[in-house]
C-alpha cells in the first residue's frame, strides 16, 4: 500500500528563538498516530523545538540549517525518513525563512510502504543494555562502529531476535547525511557520528 505522493503536509512556525509559535491540524494527527499523544496544541506551543528532538547531533544539525536559512533568507529543502514500526516513510522537510528571525517548516510525506513490523522502532517496547546509534535524518543504524545500514538489516546482523529487550536508540546523524546538509548549504558539523 503506498499513499499519494504529498497527500500529507506537517508544518509549524517558530519564532527567532525556535520556540514554536503555530502548529497545523495534521501534525498533530500525525502524533497522535505515532504513539505521541503527549504532543498537543497546548503541550507544543510556547515551547522550545528542541524540547521534542531527540539527540545531541540531531539538535546540532538542525540548527545550523535553521542558521543558515535566517542568514541567507531562503529555503533549504532535505529529505528524510520518518518511519513506524510497520510504514516506510519517505519524507521531505522545507525550511523557509518568514518575518523576522521566524522560519516556517513544512514535512511532506512523499511516499509511504508497509513493512514487516520492526520491533527496534517502537515507542513503547522496554529496552537495555548499550545503545545503538540511529541516524535521525536516514534512520540507518550504526553497526560494527563504522557502518550504516538499514535497520532490518542492523537487526538481522547484530541478531537482535535473540535478544529479550532491544537496545535503547542513540539518535545521531550519520556522515553520509552531514554531508548532504552541507550540500544543501547548510555549514554543518564535520561530522555527527
Ligand atoms: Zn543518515
């Protein structure tokens, strides 16, 4: 099953101090489907974005774009996955400059495929032991200290089937995605791993 390419659109507004000024209705559908029903109107407004991003990197990332796209006052567009635990999401984000110090970001889904369910990307299940580095842009998994791979193939690889509770997720940005930044202009970090 695959949806409409951009049938889905995710925007929000925050001010020159990335607190988050506006939210559309389906961003907030979309939370609410994804297992995040803490994330409402009143929970989200007034806050600081990056209360809700999860990792150090990924923070960093993005605000250089968010930098870069208030210095330059234009409208940097990168790719990334969102997935679930049973969708492939193929998304896209555009960051545009507004009034001010303001910046207006709109997620698209581009295309969206049903998997088999993976464990590794559910919310809700318990977890332990070391963490595993996920990369926040592609959602590639970290294994063997240098490689990135799909995380169906992360699980395979490492076995995680034989383990009783998975391992928490490290979110980070692997080099490959850095490097796309910086290719988009963005000034990004040398590297995120
Ligand atoms: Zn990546």
């Amino acid at each position: 099953m695959t949806t409409e390419p951009g049938s889905r659109v995710f925007d929000y507004t925050i001010d020159g101090d990335d607190v988050v000024v506006s939210l559309g209705e389906d961003w907030l559908r979309f939370a609410r489907e994804n297992d995040a029903p803490e994330l409402s109107r009143e929970s989200v407004i007034g806050h600081c974005l990056w209360e809700y991003v999860a990792g150090e990197a990924t923070c960093e990332l993005y605000g250089v774009i968010f930098r870069c796209v208030r210095d330059e006052r234009h409208t940097l567009v990168l790719p990334f996955r969102c997935d679930s635990p049973d969708r492939f999401r193929f998304m896209q984000l555009a960051i545009e400059s507004g009034e001010g110090r303001e910046l207006r970001i709109r997620g698209r889904l581009l295309r969206e495929q049903v998997r088999p369910p993976l464990k590794l990307l559910d919310r809700l299940v318990t977890r332990s032991s070391d963490p595993l580095a996920i990369c926040s842009v592609c959602l590639r998994v970290q294994i063997l200290g240098t490689t990135w791979v799909e995380a169906e193939e992360a699980v395979e690889r490492l076995d995680l089937f034989a383990f009783s509770e998975l391992p928490p997720l490290d979110y980070r940005v692997c080099g490959d995605c850095v490097v796309l930044a910086r290719g988009l202009g963005a000034d990004a970090p040398a590297s995120g791993a």
